[in-house]
C-alpha cells in the first residue's frame, strides 16, 4: 500500500474539490428533490385529473430507466440540443447550461421527486383522517391543514424511509465522474492515472463515503427522535435491540 | 398565566345556536337522514340518541358540515348557510369562506380524540385560536392553560398525546373545543372508545360544562348520563326523529321505550 501521494498538494486539492462538490451535489438534489417528491405526491393525491396522470408518468417513466442513461441522455442529449438554440450562447443562462454540476442536480432532483414522490405519497395516505378531520371541523383551511397538519405527520411517518433515500443519492453522485464533474470518484481516477495506483485512491474515498453515510445516518436519526411527539419506545439511538 | 385570561360571557340571545331543517342526506342508495329537523337554544343541553346506523353521527357532522346534507337547510348562529343548489334543489357546493368562519364557531369533541400527535398538549390547543382566529400565541396561550385547568390537564401542558390515557387524550380534546369559545359544542360519542374507567372522569368534565350553561349538542350511548344532563332528548331511529322533547317525555315515549328500556 502506498499512500505517498497524500502529501501532494495537487491530489489533496482534488479530493477537497471532490469532497465539497459531491457535498454540494447531495445537499442541492435533496433539497430540491423532496420539493419536487411533496408536489408529486400532491398531484397524485389531490390534483385535478389531467396532473395526477401526468404525476404518475413521471414517476414511472423515471424510476423505470436507469439513473446514469437519465444523467446522459440529459447532459448529453438536452444539453448538446439546448446549444443550437440561436442566441443562447449569449445568454446569462449559458454558464449554467454547460456546466456539468446543473445537470447532475437535475437529474438527481428529478430521482428524488419520483421516489420520494411515492414514500412521501404513502404515507400521506396513512395519516388517520380523523387528524385531519379535525383540522377542517375546527375551521382550519385546506392550506393550513396541509401545512400544519397533514404533511408534518406524513413527514414524521416516513422519515426512517426518507434516510435511507438520501443514502442511496449519496451513492449515486460518483455517477457524475461520467459526465466530467470533479467528484470524489473523479478525483480517485485521475489520482489512479498518473500514479498509477488503482486501490489505494478507491478505498480512500471509498473511506470517506462511509463516513459520511454514517454521519448522515447519525444525523438524520437525530432529526427522527426529536420529532415532535414521538413514542417513548422507540427513542433508542441506534435502531437495534 | 392562567390568572390573566378571563372567559367572556355568552351572548343572551333567544335565537337558537344551531337550526336544521329537513335535513336530507344518502350515502349512495342509502337515506340515512330523512328529513331531520333540530332545533338547540342558547344554553341547553340537547342529546341525540337511537341505535347504530340510526343516523346520530351524520346528524351531528352535518350540524358542522362535516357532511354536507343533500337538502334542508341549516343555520349556525343565527346565519343561513349559503349553499349551492342545482335546479332541483340539491345541495351541491357551499361557501368556503362562512364555512371557516361558522366552523370557529361549533367546534366538535370526537370519538377517536382525534389529537394532533406531533404538537403538544397545549400546542393541539392553541392551534385554532392562533391560526383561525389569529390570536396572538400570548392570547391564545392564557386562553388554552384557562381550559387545560378547567379539564383538569393543565400540569400536562407539555405531554404529547402519545404519553396520555385514552380519557386524557378526550379530556385535552374537550379543552381543544372550548378554547375557540364556540356558540355550541358538538360531542361526538365521547365516551365510546374509553375503557369502563376513564369514562366517568370524561362524563364529569361535560357534565360541569352543562351545569355551567354552555350550549351542546351530544350523541351517546350513555342513557342515563343524557337522561340527565339534557334538556332536550332527541330519538333517531333509521334517519327520523321518532320522538323529541324533555328526558322525561321521551322516556316515557312508548315507541322508544324498547330502546331505552334497559338502562332506565
């Protein structure tokens, strides 16, 4: 094992970079995508009809092709096209468009939406009516009771499912090596081509994937056991007997 | 904190606090009101009893509009509810905006509680006064720990309703209702889903609410706690009122003597 090429200045800038955009990447597709997942599971629930279908294709169309074909057919597909649209190069919004990162989230916001779309959906559903009864009898508006009522406890419901969804996006990010994105994964390969060492950079960012799947873990068990309301039994930190 | 929050007086108005009139309402095929008429003053106790699928929950949950009657007409608090109607004279759509506003007014003690269990004890309180009424929390807070003391639950102010018994959850979910200061209180079986013990501690708290003048409106099973509390019994038998007036008269109804026979 050879580790010598820690101490170059060059590679600990790689992997920083790598680090802080695959950071970057998870927090702004989670962000967004649990956005995207809560109007999803809305216009599933709720939607006049025409969005409701529209809501279910696009849950099916995307969790029913793979994540990397997505990442290229919108990187290289839509991004190639959207550059023969006349004027867009002048545009402000070139910058954006040719950056590899705007297509990586976009394409990790739109898994999120269509999976948390469905966890979120599920367990909007097996909120008691009654609660929600509840709300509308005491003079609470729609709005409100979305808001207050129905989406806190939804979120309550599915929050362990929620984790493990950010853990598997965690582990979708090195898919943008592909594209040209300075990831942890980029930064391990081109460590690996001009040392031509092949593991000792994999099982180092292989190391800090797991750290920071545990931290993630850790952290957002802490969010679950102060959620409001929660029953005794289940504050235990970490979820085994 | 509690010392600051006096309850305002009730209005003396003559005027009844809910008014229904030929109230009609199916489930698909089934009638389950056939047109009910109801009347509850200012400041009586009025309960509605019968047997199961009676149609006592519909009539009470259209006196909220819960459920929306399919004809009739309905007043809460002196006001006509403003509904829809297609040529025919069905109801088919009703004004959101009286309906929140007359809603503040009837609130309802359910049967399941029905608490809110990510918010606190005193949060499941305040939340309609701040968010209907837009009281201050400050306001809305005297107000709730004034009924938190009344049902006795004010040392649990903080609890969640996960860590409370059943006859807890409903005696928070009375405090609930009363903290909007409503014209009438509707009670929705409040004793059924409590075990034999924690149903008197329940009967206690609406019965001091009764001796203290407040208007409601109760469904129940509990024929000798109606019997007692009502001034006026109502008999639903399969969606019409087989017989209405003083505990006393209905009682001794013949036609429902069958029914109330065993706990009288």
């Amino acid at each position: 094992m050879d580790f010598s090429w820690l101490s170059d200045p060059f590679y600990q800038e790689y992997l920083w970079e790598g680090f802080v955009n695959t950071l970057w990447l998870l927090a702004v597709s989670a962000v967004g995508g649990l956005i995207l997942a809560v109007g999803v599971a809305l216009a599933r629930l709720r939607g006049p009809r025409p969005l409701a279908w529209l809501a279910l294709a696009f849950t099916t169309v995307i969790r029913g092709t793979p994540l990397l074909v997505q990442l290229f057919f919108f990187y290289y597909g839509v991004g190639r096209l959207l550059e023969g649209v006349p004027g867009i190069r002048e545009s402000a919004f070139w910058p954006l468009l040719r950056d590899p990162f705007f297509f990586g989230a976009l394409t990790f916001i739109l898994s999120v939406g269509a999976y948390s779309g469905e966890v979120i959906r599920g367990a909007m559903q097996s909120v008691p009516r009654g609660e929600l009864e509840a709300g509308r009898a005491f003079g609470l508006s729609g709005v409100q009771v979305l808001t207050r009522l129905w989406l806190p406890r939804a979120i309550q419901l599915c929050l362990p499912t929620l984790t493990g969804e950010m853990i598997l996006l965690l582990k979708s990010v090195p898919l943008v090596s592909t594209i040209a994105l300075m990831d942890l994964l980029q930064a391990a390969n081109i460590i690996r081509d001009e040392t031509f060492l092949v593991y000792e950079p994999l099982l180092l960012i292989a190391g800090i994937y797991l750290a920071t799947t545990i931290v993630l873990t850790l952290g957002l068990r802490l969010v679950e056991l102060n959620f409001p309301g929660m029953r005794p039994t289940r504050r235990r930190w970490l979820p085994i007997r | 904190m509690t010392a600051s929050f006096e309850p305002s007086p009730r209005p003396q108005a003559a005027a009844p606090a809910v008014a229904a009139h030929h109230l009609i309402k199916h489930f698909g095929d089934l009638e389950v009101l056939k047109g009910v008429s109801l009347e509850v003053e200012e400041g009586t106790v009025t309960s509605i009893i019968g047997s199961s699928g009676s149609g006592k929950s519909t009539l009470l949950r259209c006196m909220n509009l819960l459920e929306r009657p399919d004809r009739g007409e309905l007043a809460i608090a002196d006001e006509a509810i403003r509904f829809t109607r297609n040529p025919q004279g069905d109801i088919v759509g009703l004004d959101r905006r009286q309906l929140q506003r007359l809603r503040a007014k009837v609130t309802m003690v359910f049967q399941q509680f029905n608490l809110w269990p990510h918010l606190s004890v005193l949060g499941n309180v305040i939340e309609a006064p701040m968010r209907v009424k837009g009281l201050s929390r400050r306001r809305a807070t005297a107000i709730g720990e004034h009924y938190l003391e009344r049902v006795g639950m004010a040392d649990r102010r903080d609890a969640y309703p996960a860590f409370l018994s059943g006859g807890q959850q409903q005696r928070v979910a009375i405090a609930r209702a009363l903290a909007m200061e409503p014209r009438l209180l509707l009670f929705d079986e409040p004793t059924s889903a409590l075990d034999p013990e924690r149903v008197n501690e329940v009967l206690g708290v609406i019965r001091d609410l009764a001796d203290e003048g407040r208007t409601m409106l109760l469904v129940t099973h509990e024929m000798h706690f109606a019997r007692e509390v009502s001034d006026q019994l109502v008999y639903l038998d399969q969606g019409r009122i087989a017989a209405s007036g003083s505990s006393q008269d209905v009682f001794d109804d013949p036609r429902c003597r069958r029914f109330v026979a065993p706990a009288a």
